[in-house]
C-alpha cells in the first residue's frame, strides 16, 4: 500500500513535457485564431469606408446638381454639353452673381460654378469622377428634362492592400419654372 501512495504523489507534483507541448500548442491555436480575425475586422472596415466615402461623396454630388436645378430658371441647353464623357450642364438664373451656374469636371473632379465666381470643386479630393454624361430626354416642346449620369470611384491605400470602389448614379431633372406646367412665380 505504501508504493501505490507513493506512485500517486510523483504524478502530482509537476507536468511533464508532454502536457507543457499541448498547452502551447492550444495557446498558439487561440492566438493565432484572434490575430485572423482581428485582420479579417481590420479589412472589412477598410472595404465598408472605400464604398461608403464613394456613395456619399457621390451622393451629395447628385443631390446639389438636383438642388440648384430645382432652384434655377431653366436648363440652357444651348450651352449644356449633352451626349459626351465629360458633360456640362448649365442653368439659368435670374439672380445675376449666379448666372449661369455650371456643374462641369476637371481632373477627374466635379465643380460648380456661379456666374463668374470661382468653380468650387463638389467631389471629395480622395475620389475621382470618371463619368459626367448628361443626355437631353424631354418631350418637345413640352418637357424640358435633362438624365444625368455620374460614375465616381476611390482607391484606398492600406497597409497591405488598396481597397477600391466604384458606384453609378443616375437621375433625371426637370426644370421646374417656366415649363408651362408650373405656377407663375412672384
């Protein structure tokens, strides 16, 4: 009886290398688990920013083209350049520091123009447009309506990778005054 106690004690007293090799191997398992995931959250951030910076840059674009179209006297289609990459659309004003107002692109950026004031760069710096088209719809002599057609992209640099994305948008505008449908305006 004094031998079989004596055996147990020697396997209580310390891990045996074996043991120590599984536990290391175990931790190097959960380890190496969490540094994967922490790099796939790292690069599904990256990826969500490059889409997300490019719809709303290229939203917000969309909607000040759709605002001040609303807000003008009417599309000048003699000076809008419609059918070609890259478009121009202009618009009229009866205020005189903003007329004509004129979306246009340069350098692969979106600008508007009031009057003869400065043009003022509409897209982010981070992204580029790389389609303006603007295509004349209207119902003659009726309808005045422009679609407009707008293609921006973004390359995000990160540590390992560059991250791009690229969204189209398009609408169709209307010009609201003097299109014999829309009250007179004081």
């Amino acid at each position: 009886m004094k031998n079989a106690t004596h055996k147990m004690k020697r396997i209580d007293r310390g891990t045996s290398i074996l043991e120590f090799v599984i536990y290391l191997g175990m931790l190097g398992f959960v380890l190496t688990a969490i540094v994967l995931f922490s790099v796939e959250f790292v690069t599904a951030e990256a990826k969500s920013s490059a889409i997300s910076d490019v719809a709303r840059g290229a939203g917000y674009a969309l909607e000040r083209i759709a605002y001040e179209t609303r807000a003008s006297d009417g599309i000048d289609f003699d000076n809008s350049v419609f059918g070609s990459d890259p478009g121009t659309l202009s618009l009229m004003s009866a205020v005189p520091a903003a007329d004509p107002t004129v979306f246009s692109v340069a350098d692969g950026r979106l600008y508007v123009q009031w009057g003869t004031g400065t043009p003022v760069q509409l897209t982010p710096s981070g992204l580029t447009v790389d389609e303006f088209v603007l295509d004349d719809v209207s119902v003659r002599p009726r309808f005045r309506s422009v679609r407009v057609r707008l293609v921006v992209s973004s390359s995000t640099e990160g540590q390992t990778e560059a991250y791009s994305s690229q969204v189209t948008l398009e609408t169709t505008l209307r010009s609201w005054r003097n299109d014999g449908f829309s009250l007179p305006t004081p």
